[in-house]
C-alpha cells in the first residue's frame, strides 16, 4: 500500500461511517475481521478482497461465505488484466523484494482506485483495516498503528473524505489469529494444511519450497507462469526458475490433490 506516513491523532479516530477490511484470506487478515466485528456494526464493514489473479482458485468462494455467514458486504476486486496478462505484455519481468508491481498494481492501485469511486457509498470517513504484526519482520516493527491512507482529500475542491488507515493486530503473535478466526467461526485457509503462511501461489517472496507444494497440489495452473516464464525470458527468481520448480514435483506420485478436490473448510 502507498503509505503516506503522516500519523492521524488519536483523537480524530472516532465516527467512521464504514470499515473496510483488507482481506486476503490469510489469517492476519481473518484477526483484521474480528477486530472490526467486535468494533463495528455489521452494516458499516466491508470484506475487501482483491484478486491478484495468482491467488488459489477457492478465494472467491471463500470471501462470499464469510461475507454470509457474517452478514456483512463484500467485494471482490480485480485489474483488468491481471497477473499474467501484465507480465506477458506489459511488465516482462517478474516482481522481486525492489520492484513489486504486483502489490502496487494488483492490489494497492485497484484498491485506491474503488475506495475513490465510491466514496459516497462509503461515506466521508472512513476506516481501512489491515493485517501486518510486528513480528513479522523489523520493516513490519516499526509502523505505526495509524496513518492517514492516500486516498484521503486534503482540499475541500472535490469534498470531505478522510481515510485513516489502522493496523488493530501490530502487537499480536500469530497464534493469537488463529484463535480470533475460531472464535468468528471462521476455519483456516485451505493452505495452512501446509504451508505457514498465505500469500499468492507463486509469491516471488515466498521460499522455493512452499512454490513446489502449491505446484503440486495445482499443477494446471502454475503451468501457466511456467509457460509465461519461458515466453519472457525471464526467470521468476534471480537464479530459481519456475519450470525447474514445477519440473521438480511432477512425479505422478506427488500430485496428492487436484485443487478441485479442496473443500472450504468453513
Ligand atoms: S503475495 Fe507475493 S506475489 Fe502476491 S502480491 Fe504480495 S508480494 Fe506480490
């Protein structure tokens, strides 16, 4: 997210006329969830997922099913083209730690772009929510709770709208999370049968590793940014290709389950 690091008083956070909860499905986000059920009305939260469009093919489903069972609003947003599409004709290189374009494009841009469209929906103050904790990592450790998101309007010309953005689960362990999801009623990603964390599938960040494990579990479609690797010629890390990766696990042996087969554990 485009930080703009300019703090909001404590005493400016009060009368918010929605929360928007940035959801990945991950399970810092599911805490994010819990936290703003038990500080909002349900009518006033929103369940804001967005679609990298490298994300594991359940996430839809899941967002709807919480969005009902919750009783709250949803919204499933995604950039015209997506991943992939991106890659292939516009960026020709795969994100990395310096450069990456696709939480800046993917989920950044198309989130700004949503809040500033419907800012009458939404009302003129609104609270965005998301999921970092400082344990994390040390860039993590060192944000602050709130800061002003970019999408607040500093001049009157085109209206009043404030934005705060409020990171509510900073100061907890990520055990904490999971006990939060039970206590909603919410199961765990899918994932986390095996994997520590939740991220896009072919998550340049992520170790080699948990790649091999969604390439075996979902071979058809990490096929495709294999292909695109090869189309740009350029490898998905540094000295780590997709297709060694991908070629790695495609004994028939490995493949344990079709993604099909996943159910959502809700
Ligand atoms: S999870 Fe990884 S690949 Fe997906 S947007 Fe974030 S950094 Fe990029």
């Amino acid at each position: 997210m485009a930080r703009t690091k300019i703090l909001v008083p404590g005493e400016k956070m009060y009368g918010y006329t929605s929360a928007i909860v940035s959801f990945s499905t991950g399970i810092d986000s599911t805490g994010v969830l819990y936290w703003a059920i038990k500080n909002f009305p349900k009518d006033k939260i929103w369940l804001l997922y967005c679609d990298t469009g490298a994300e594991y093919p359940i996430n839809d489903g899941i967002v709807k099913n919480i969005s009902k069972f919750l009783g709250i609003k949803y919204k499933i947003l995604r950039h015209p083209k997506g991943f992939l599409e991106l890659l292939l004709t516009e960026r020709f290189k795969f994100p990395d730690a310096k450069n990456r374009w696709c939480t800046s494009i993917l989920k950044t841009g198309v989130t700004d772009k949503w809040i500033r469209a419907n800012r009458e929906e939404l009302g003129n103050k609104v609270l965005f929510l998301t999921g970092e904790r400082k344990d994390e990592s040390r860039s993590r450790a060192l944000l602050p709770e709130s800061e002003y998101h970019s999408t607040t309007l500093w001049t009157k010309r085109k209206g009043e709208f404030e934005c705060h953005w409020h990171r509510p689960v900073l100061d907890y362990e990520k055990g904490k999370m999971f006990e939060f999801g039970k206590d909603l009623g919410i199961g765990a990603h899918p994932c986390y049968e095996y994997l520590p964390r939740c991220s896009c599938m072919i998550c340049v960040l992520m170790p080699d590793r948990f790649c091999k494990e969604n390439a075996k579990k979902y071979p058809e479609i990490i096929k495709q940014f294999v292909d695109a690797e090869k189309e740009i010629k350029h490898t998905w890390k540094n000295k780590k290709s997709l297709e060694e990766i991908f070629n790695s696990c495609q004994d028939i042996d490995d493949i344990e389950i079709g993604y099909e087969q996943i159910k959502l554990t809700l």
